[in-house]
C-alpha cells in the first residue's frame, strides 16, 4: 500500500538540516524499494494557493493558512501497512525538529467514486 509522509516544521527549523542526511535516508529508502518518489518544497513564500468559487479563479501568493508549521516536502513510501509506513516515517531526520504527517493514499484511478457515493455524503 501506498502511503504519502508528508514533512512539516517551521522553515528556520527545517533549514538546520543537512540536505546530506535528507538524501541518505531517500538513498536507502529507494534501494530497499520503500520509496516512489520524494522532493523538498521551497520556501513558503514561494507558494500560489487558487481557488475556484461559482466559476471564478481567486489566486493570492502564500501558503492556504498562517501556520507555525509549513509543509516542507513529502516522501511516497510503499509499505505493507501503516505500521510499516510509521517506521519509516519515524526515520525521516526532520521528524527530529518538525513532524510527518502519515496518510494512505487513495487509489482513485482503480477505484473511483461518483458523486452519489454514500461516502461523498458525510
């Protein structure tokens, strides 16, 4: 099962790490066959969030929310369940000054739903 690590701290935190660290992790993750596909993000400053309400496109520069934490990058593990995915997590050297967040991802393209799904109701 896929599972998104998503990587979260405050950005003068995150910039303490050693990128070198980073990419040893992503090294051994990759040769065990844990990791699909990982980048860090840049700085928060540099996002664009849009919106589309009754038809119309809102850009603003910045991040959704005014937060502590920003998001600072991601890995896509593979991992035989969220046990496993937690390990793995545990090991990302920016869990030591920020958190990751753990989510499965959602097979949509292999089991999409409709917008009567009971499930879309709640």
């Amino acid at each position: 099962m896929k599972y998104l690590c998503l990587v979260y701290g405050e950005e003068k935190n995150i910039q303490t790490m050693d990128d070198h660290e980073c990419l040893a992790f992503d090294q051994g993750l990759r040769a065990g066959g844990k990791c699909i596909a990982s980048e860090a993000l840049q700085p928060v400053e540099t996002a664009t969030t849009l919106r589309v309400r009754n038809g119309k496109l809102s850009v603003s520069d910045g991040p959704f929310a005014e937060t502590k934490e920003q998001l600072a990058g991601f890995y896509l593990v593979e991992a035989r369940d969220l046990n496993e995915a937690i390990q793995l997590a545990s090991k990302i050297p920016p869990a030591r000054v920020g958190s990751i967040e753990v989510r499965p991802v959602r097979p949509i393209r292999e089991n999409p739903r409709s917008a009567g799904d009971p499930l879309l109701q709640k």
